[in-house]
C-alpha cells in the first residue's frame, strides 16, 4: 500500500509539473483523469488545479513580449527599407507576429512580402524566388537571408541601420 500512495503522489506531481510548465492564454478548466492502479482495487480521480499567471502581452512565454506602442523604432525600420530589406512571413506564423510586434507601429514602413497564397498579396513565387527556407525570414538582395525571429538589434547590425 505504501507503494501505492509513493507512485500516486509521484504521478500527481509529474502531471502538476506538466502542467505548469505551459502557461495557455487563458484558463483551461481542469479534467479528471482517472487512474486506477494494477493489481489493485484502489481508483483515485487526479484533477491537476492550475492557475496560469497572469501575462501582460499576448505573446507566449518563450518568445520576446510586444514592444510597447512607445517605442520608436521609426528610422530602424525606414532604413531597413531603404536597405531594400524584405521581411517574407505567412499571415498564419505565431513568430511573423512576434517579429511585426517588436516593430509596434513603425511596422508600417517595413516592407513586407507574403508568401502564402491564401494571405493578403501572396505570392510564394516571390519568396521561392528569394529563397525563403522559413518563416520569418529577412532578405536583402546579394545577401544571405536570416531566418527566424531577429532581434531590433541584430536587423540593424545586418542592414548597417542605427537602431533608434
């Protein structure tokens, strides 16, 4: 019996950790998982009570928070057009956001290249033509792409652009 109650309160605290571990945007109510042990005749309902902490961005844990509308980032993003920077996403990639949103408002003078066909202005020819091997990625002509989500810091390092 002793083994028993060890292996359930290791199993509640594996399946607490699980379950902490990711934080969803909002509340998911908690299910009851039943567990019955073998060879035994005990049946114990595990419902794992988790409160995600509260966020202050829509962006997930592990990727960079929105930068605040304060921020400017005005000539960053003008040099890096007029660098002839291309960011290349999809209007469905969770990381294209988080790359647009580091932005906030001067995204606008971005130039951006959608490669989904189903998004507004796709055209994956476009992006094969550039060579986009994922999404984000960020293009200037006669250079190697980036790929992935890039910090302010690193775009402007790879354009020569001043970051403010």
């Amino acid at each position: 019996m002793k083994k028993i109650i060890t292996t359930l309160v290791l199993a509640s605290f594996f399946l607490a950790g699980c379950v902490s571990s990711y934080v969803p945007r909002e509340r998911i109510p908690a299910i009851p998982v039943p567990l019955t042990l073998p060879s035994s005749n005990v049946s114990v309902n595990v419902t794992p009570e988790v409160k995600a902490p509260a966020q202050t961005s829509d962006a997930s844990p592990s990727i960079p928070a929105k930068t605040s509308a304060k921020t400017n980032f005005t000539k960053l993003a003008k040099c890096l057009t007029q660098s002839d920077a291309i960011m290349y996403g999809a209007y469905w990639c969770p990381h294209c956001k988080v790359q647009k949103s580091l932005f906030g408002e001067d995204f606008q003078y971005i130039k951006y290249q959608e490669c989904d066909p189903n998004g507004e202005d796709g055209d994956p020819k476009a992006c094969n033509k550039a060579k986009v091997e994922g999404y984000p990625s960020w293009g200037i002509p006669g250079q190697k792409n980036l790929v992935g989500e890039q910090t302010l810091e690193d775009l402007a390092k790879w354009a020569n652009c001043p970051l403010t």
